[in-house]
C-alpha cells in the first residue's frame, strides 16, 4: 500500500489516527530537542503552532489530558521559550533596536508611507526588545 493510498484510506475517514501519530512523534520530538538533536527553528519551520492547538483541542475533546500536557509541553519549551526569555546583552539588544528602528524608517519613507500594519508591528516589537532586562 501506498502512503497515498493509506492517507485516503484511513486517514481521510478518521482523523483519529493522524492524530495518534503526531502525538507519538511529538514526544519523540521533544526527546530529541532537549539532547540537542534537533534544532528549534527545524521544528518551527516543520510544525506550525495553529496545528498544535488544534491538537490540543481535539485531546481536550476526548479528556485525554496526559497527552494534552504532551503537547503544551512541546509548545511551552520550543515555541514560547523566547517569550519567556526577559534578558539579552547589552550589544545584541542596541543591535536590535538599531535593525528595528532602520526598517521602520526605511517602510515610512516608502511611497504611500509603507504598509501600515508592518510599521506597528515593527514598533511594538522595538518596545518589547526596550522592556527587556540586560543580563550582567
């Protein structure tokens, strides 16, 4: 059988299994993060956050809550580790600052004044890298 023949064959029917087999991999995934085989960003770019709370959900539907901190496991530690991080240096923090506030500039003086949600978005991200603590 086919991998296109078993998707349409049981997996378009039940969600069920698909679901079963992100669960074993997201354990296994998690595993393989915390050793340091996997990097965060491969995650990121493979599997995107809305999947994982619509995994979530569906586990809540079902009261499978050992699972379910599984998977707010894996969206605590790989995907709200930088939210979480308040301290950066002193240097990467002017850097940054320096970058956001150039491509601001840059999208302002752009015909029409640049895309407006792209220059708000900009600006609350300069205001949260200014919040950040400077590590010692």
């Amino acid at each position: 059988m086919t991998p296109e023949e078993y998707y349409y064959k049981y997996v378009v029917k039940d969600k069920t299994i698909i679901y079963e087999m992100r669960i074993k991999s997201l354990a296994w995934m998690l595993g393989c993060y915390k050793k340091g085989t996997i990097r965060r960003n491969t995650i990121i770019n493979l599997i995107p956050l809305s999947e994982l709370y619509g995994l979530l959900s569906w586990l809540e539907e079902r009261e499978r809550y050992e699972n379910c901190a599984t998977v707010k496991e894996v969206i605590d530690t790989i995907y709200e580790s930088d939210l979480k991080s308040k301290t950066m240096s002193k240097k990467r923090q002017k850097e940054i600052i320096n970058l956001l506030e150039n491509t601001i500039r840059t999208e302002q003086e752009k015909v029409g004044g640049g895309n407006k949600e792209l220059i708000e978005k900009l600006q609350d991200k300069l205001e949260d890298v200014r919040e950040k603590q400077i590590k010692k």
